[in-house]
C-alpha cells in the first residue's frame, strides 16, 4: 500500500469517524432551557469540540487499522464477497 492511498484512507476513515462521534453526548440549547436569541433551539449547548476532534481521532486509527489489515493481509478477497462478479484467468 502506497503512503498516498493510506493518507487516502485514513481521511476516509477519519471523516466517517466524525460523523459517528458528533452526536455523541451533545444536548441541544433547548435540552439546557437556555436558548441564545439568534440561534435555533437545536443548537448545541457545549459543542466541546476539542473532545469531539480527540476522540473522532481515536476512532478514525481504529478504523484505518481494521481497513489496512484486510487490505495487508488480504482477509477478505474480493471472490468473497458474493455479489461482485467473478473474473476468471485467461
């Protein structure tokens, strides 16, 4: 694996992260009672973003390692997966 196509993944792997760690733990100004004039009522009260980017971080290298062990270590081939079409050799 190429260092470009692992930076390629691990961005893949990290943005997806993101999105799984983002509604974790948030409570909504409306949640708190406390909403500030100019902003909806599901507006975040804390983002604590810091703790969002650390663990989003965290998850993104467990991905990444999962994805670059299959694709080492060749775990799953792609005759494996059954609805891929299958090529023979000529």
């Amino acid at each position: 694996m190429s260092l470009s196509l692992a930076l390629a993944i691990y961005f893949i792997c990290w943005w997806i992260a993101l999105f799984i760690v983002l509604p974790v733990g948030v409570r909504t100004q409306g949640e708190e009672g406390r909403v500030e004039p100019g902003t909806p009522s599901s507006a975040p009260a804390a983002p604590r973003i810091l703790r969002t980017l650390i663990a989003t971080t965290l998850l993104g290298v467990v991905l990444f390692g999962a994805v670059f062990s299959i694709i080492v270590f060749e775990l799953i081939a792609l005759d494996d997966i059954p609805f891929l079409p299958r090529f023979e050799a000529p």
